[in-house]
C-alpha cells in the first residue's frame, strides 16, 4: 500500500486511493492523482494526509458519482451537490477516514493533465494515473503555498533537465488570467530562470 518510506497513513492512503480508483475506473471516467501523493509517487518522500485528484465530465456524472462511491467504501463528505458543482471539488471520505478531494477538470490543462499522465503502481496491485512532473510543477507554482513551494525546489532537484521554459509559459497564462503577476516573479524565482 504505497509503499514508500515517510508516508504518513500510507495504508490508509494506498487503500483510499485504490478504492478512488476502482470507483472511477467502474464510471469509466478518466482522471488522474495529483497533490501530494502524485508527488511522493514522482520520487519525493514527504509526509501527506489526503489523496487529491481531477476528474473529468463529472458535471454531467455527478449523480452517478455519488450514488456508486457507497460500492467501493467511499462517502460523500458534503451531500449537497448542488454546493459540490458551485465549488468543482467533490470531497469525500473513505473508510477510516482518509479525505479525498476530486477536483471537477473541465479546463483545458485539466485535460491535457489527465491525457498526460502515467499509470503507476502505487503499491497496491493495480496502477492509478499519476500527473506528469510538469505538470505538478505548474499546479504547485500557481498555488505558492509553503508546501508547494518546497515540493517543487524537490522535484526540480530530481528532475534538473525538465522544460522550465514551458512550464513559465503555462504558469505565465494562468497568472495573466488570475491578474497574479507576483505569481510569474515567484515562478521565476523558484525554477532559477532570469527575470
């Protein structure tokens, strides 16, 4: 059960995110984990206590979604679904009481990521789409928490020769939208690029 070393509750995470997976494979919904666990997964030890992911055509499956979870030993935290598609992010809860929070993707970097990533073994006998480093670069780099910004000094020191160039673009088109130019100044900073 995600058998990596320094993982917090790492058989209550492998066993919640088995149960995620199974439940999206049954919906045949594509999707991909993202968050710290897709970090860990990516060669980076560090503590987590949650499984984050992004799903996607959830909008129109959400019903579905929260009438099959009860099958694979998951519960909605927030039955109000109406609350749930304002917010894009479905929280759930498996049995012991790891959080899970599905993110609705409907962007197209959402898309992308989820084409992109790579199926892994995550310990527990079957293999769960994991985001890309780049893009978990970029989702760290908008987000700019402590957290995040510690994962992504991690994973360019195991990842050295990564397009740092694309993933500024990337970083750069979200900043624009979000009227964040401090975000760009951040990402350079962090992926060690001139300004």
């Amino acid at each position: 059960m995600l058998d990596r070393s320094g993982l917090k509750n790492s058989a209550e995470l492998g066993e919640a995110l088995s149960r995620l997976s199974r439940c999206l494979d049954s919906l045949g919904l594509q999707y991909a984990v993202i968050g710290g666990v897709a970090v860990i997964m990516r060669g980076y030890l560090r503590a987590t206590a949650d499984v984050d992911a992004v799903a996607l055509d959830l909008d129109d499956r959400l019903d579905e979604l929260a009438a099959n979870l009860g099958h694979f030993g998951l519960h909605l935290r927030d039955s109000n679904l109406g609350q749930t598609r304002l917010r894009r992010v479905v929280l759930i809860e498996a049995a012991g009481g790891t959080g899970i929070a599905l993110a609705m993707g409907v962007i197209p970097f959402e898309v992308n990521l989820t084409h992109k990533a790579q199926a892994m073994d995550v310990g527990t006998g079957q293999d769960v789409p994991i985001a890309s480093v780049e893009d978990l670069l970029v989702m760290k780099l908008i987000a700019l928490r402590d957290r995040d910004k510690d994962d992504v000094m991690r994973l360019l020191e195991l990842y050295p020769d990564i397009d740092r160039e694309a993933i500024l673009a990337t970083v750069t088109e979200f900043a624009e939208a979000l009227e964040s130019p401090e975000t760009v100044v951040e990402a350079r900073r962090l992926l060690k690029m001139p300004a």
